[in-house]
C-alpha cells in the first residue's frame, strides 16, 4: 500500500501538527510529575538529596540580616513563591517564620506547572497557600497593585533558561514592597572542582541540528516524536555540558531530561544586580548536586535599592 505523503497545505499536515502536539502534551505531563516527584516520598523518582525551601530556610534563618528583614514586617507576612517544587516548602516557611514571631503568613505560589493536577496524580495533598499557573516572569499584569514582603526563589534560577532569568528577577523586584526582600537559593558552577574540561552540547546534538536554542528547557522542546525523544534521552540524560549559547554548564537531568542550568557565582550576582537589588550572600558552600554534579550552593538576600 502507498503511504501518502504530507506536504505544505496537504490537510494531512494539520493532522499530523495535531497529533504531534498532543504525544508532546502527554510526554511533558509525565516530565511535570517526574520533577514533582523528586520531592514526594515513594515516588520512584524520589530523591532524598534534592535541596529543599527547609535547608536553604536553616541557613536563612541565622543571619541578623533575615532576621532583622522579618521583624521589621510586624506580625503579619505576605509570601510569594515564584516557582514550586517540594509539596512541603510552605509547611516549611510558616514554620521557619513562626519561629520569628509571625502570627498571619500568606502565600500565594505561581508556577507555569498544573500543581494541583500533579499533586492529585502523585496522591499529595495541595499545600495550604493560594496558587495560581502562570509565568512567573510575568506577574504585574496579573497582580495589579499587590506587593508582597518575601518573595522566593528557591532553586528557580537552575530551572529556567538564562536567557529568562532577568525577566524573573525583574518581575521579583516589581512586586516586593518598600522593605521587602527576595530570598534566592540557587547552585553555580564550580569550574575548579572539575578534572577535566567538560563536552560541548552543540558537539552532542550534532545529530539534531538547528533544534537547540537560548530558550530551551529540555529534550522535550527539542524532540518531534516520542520515539525521537527516547534516542535522544538514551543518549545524553544525566550527562553534564558546556552550553556555547548560555555561556554556562548544562545537566540533562534523569529522567525527565529537564535542563539544569548552572552559571558562575559572580555571572548569578551580577544579574542580579542589574535587576536593581542589593546583594547579601549569606552562605555559599560546596556542595553535590543530586544528579552528581558538584557545584556551589549559594543563599542570597536581594532588596531593592
């Protein structure tokens, strides 16, 4: 039998757009509960030293700079996450922020991730905090006047394309109020801890010419078929490179095939700065990320000068 063939304007071609779109859909719901699922106890992607909001909230919670930040707020704190990993995160700051002498903590989470559905399909119950979907590198337009004393950045800055992150501290800065603060944890390449020179990406994905950008987050951007997408997760998932186009180090993590981002600590610093903050870094260590790369752990404390 002749297959037919699908050329431009052939109705065949919308057919096959749509069902392209919708594996990409499917794939990219099981990548969003994969990346949940690094957090959730009994999951099988679970990972007990992914970095949390808790560990980075013990460091936080130290300094006379946070401390000083949250009493100058009274009794009451109004929280915003800009992105949201772990399902204990918010558990985990009105914890931290009672132990200040907060009594009213609100919270309000934005993620461009479905939480609520993944949360239901991983058997977790929705944190106690108002959430809404969206990009968290565009929120005035969506939050009006609103202003927030704390916004988080836990680990968000990896997470995203270099490319977007100014858009994300810009949008931070916007939104804080007069004496509010971000507080950003975010990991940065440790070049010196690192034996040997590291594989260029665009070397790697020789095979996939022209599919690789400076706003791309992952394979799944990159491939046009589930079975496109498994050759390139055999070949390059939980590998580290050098990324020509961001300028920084690249991880493939497993098994979603995400892209972890991870820069200098003065490029981080730098950017953040240029967003219009005063930088304080609280703590920064070594340490080994949980898809084995070793890196540099930095807690930051950015207010708008």
């Amino acid at each position: 039998m002749q297959k037919k063939s699908i050329g431009y304007g052939d109705p065949g071609l919308e057919s096959h757009d749509q069902e392209m779109s919708l594996m990409k859909s499917t794939r990219d719901i099981e990548i969003s509960q994969q990346l949940i699922g690094r957090y959730v106890p009994g999951c099988r992607e679970y990972c007990t030293t992914a970095p949390t909001l808790s560990s980075s909230l013990a460091l936080f919670s130290d300094t006379p700079e946070f401390k000083a930040a949250i009493q100058s707020f009274g009794s009451s704190v109004s929280c915003l996450f800009q992105g949201y990993s772990s399902p204990g995160n918010a558990h985990s700051l009105r914890v931290a922020l009672s132990g200040l002498g907060i009594e009213e903590i609100r919270i309000l989470a934005v993620d461009r991730l479905c939480l609520p559905r993944i949360y239901s399909n991983l058997g977790v119950e929705m944190p106690e905090m108002d959430f809404i979907q969206h990009d968290a590198c565009a929120l005035e337009s969506i939050l009006d006047e609103r202003r927030f004393d704390l916004v988080i950045q836990d680990f968000t800055l990896n997470c995203m394309p270099p490319s977007q992150a100014p858009s994300l501290l810009r949008a931070a800065h916007a939104l804080l109020g007069a004496k509010g603060i971000c507080l950003i944890s975010v990991s940065c390449d440790a070049t010196n801890n690192r034996s040997a020179p590291l594989e260029s990406l665009s070397t790697a994905l020789t095979r996939w010419p022209n599919r690789w950008s400076d706003s791309t987050w992952g394979l799944s951007d990159m491939a046009w078929s589930d079975q496109e997408f498994k050759h390139m997760a055999n070949r390059l998932a939980g590998r580290t490179f050098l990324d020509e186009i961001n300028g920084c180090v690249l991880q493939i993590t497993e098994p979603s095939c995400q892209f972890e981002f991870f820069e200098s600590q003065t490029k981080v610093i730098a950017m953040i700065e240029r967003a219009g903050f005063h930088v304080t870094v609280v703590h920064a260590g070594l340490a080994v990320d949980y898809s084995g790369l070793t890196c540099t752990r930095a807690r930051i404390i950015a207010t708008p000068l």
